[in-house]
C-alpha cells in the first residue's frame, strides 16, 4: 500500500514540475513583435535619456518614462496595445510630451548593451520597483509625476494633463 501511495506521490510531483515548467517558462517566440512597431501608429521615443532631456529643454514639454519589461510583463504588453498605440495617445504625445521608454527585458539580447546599461541606471535612479511604471520629469530628470501598475487606460489621460497644464 505504501509503495502505491508512493509511487502516486512521485507522478504528482513530476506533473507538477511540468506544469509549472510549461507556465513560469521565458522562451520568447522569435515572431514576437515588438508593440512599439504596431503598423499605423508610430510614436516618436527618444532613442536615449540625455536626448529626451535635451529635447524638453528646447521644446518645453516634460519627458514621459514608461518603465517596461516588453518580454515578460503582461500588464505593459496590455498598456502598450490600449494606451501608446491609439490615435488619442499619439496627438496628445506628438503635441505635449518627449517620450522615451525605458524597458527592463529578461532577455537581455532584446536591446543593445549600452541601451541596458542606461535603462538600468534609470531604474536605479527612479527607483522603479515594479512594471508598468510612467514617470514624468522636467529638462533636469528631476521626477514630477508618477503612476504604477496597470489602470483603465482613460485614467491615464488626466494624470498627462495635469502634469501637461502644470509645465
């Protein structure tokens, strides 16, 4: 009887080890698109911090962070599709903010070492702990505005506008 038991213990166990193999796995399909390149909507992300500040001097306008992990966040996948690829989001970017996306992914041949480096000093400096962060700061870096986590995409467009009106 005991050997039963045992040998049912030891198939449990091992379809447990599968499942959560098969569910907490990282492989990235290789036809994975980047959201950011969603034909139709085409943001215009600074390529690197020292520009986007640049840029908001001279235009004037606050730079928006969004810290993501393009690769592994299922919130940030779904903040991309419903926020940053509408029409909406695009006029109120083109017109009132410099963005830049700060993305933290778990495969680290997504983006180019020197991207990484700079995003992950960003992180540190922001002190982002978790994922999808939107940080707004003035031509110095210095932050003015926060919000974390997932929310309905419409309660994003206040917290821009305030921070919009308040420039």
């Amino acid at each position: 009887m005991k050997q039963k038991i045992y040998k049912l213990l030891r198939i449990f166990i091992f379809i447990g080890l599968l499942a959560s193999y098969d569910i907490y796995g990282q492989e990235v399909k290789k036809d994975t698109i980047k959201l950011r390149e969603i034909p139709g909507i085409a943001l215009n992300w600074s390529s690197t911090y020292k520009e986007a500040l640049k840029n908001s001097k001279r235009q004037k306008k606050p730079v928006l962070l969004y810290f993501t992990g393009s690769d592994w966040c299922g919130p940030c996948k779904i903040l991309d599709r419903e926020l940053f690829h509408t029409e909406r989001f695009k006029n109120l970017s083109d017109n009132n903010l410099i963005l830049l996306e700060v993305d933290i992914p778990r495969r680290r041949d997504l983006i180019e070492p020197d991207k990484m480096s700079e995003n992950l000093y960003l992180q540190k400096k922001y002190r982002v702990k978790s994922f999808p962060t939107l940080i707004m700061v003035n031509h110095r870096g210095r932050k003015i505005a926060e919000k974390k986590g997932y929310v309905i995409t419409e309660y994003y467009y206040p917290f821009f506008q305030s921070v919009i009106n308040k420039y």
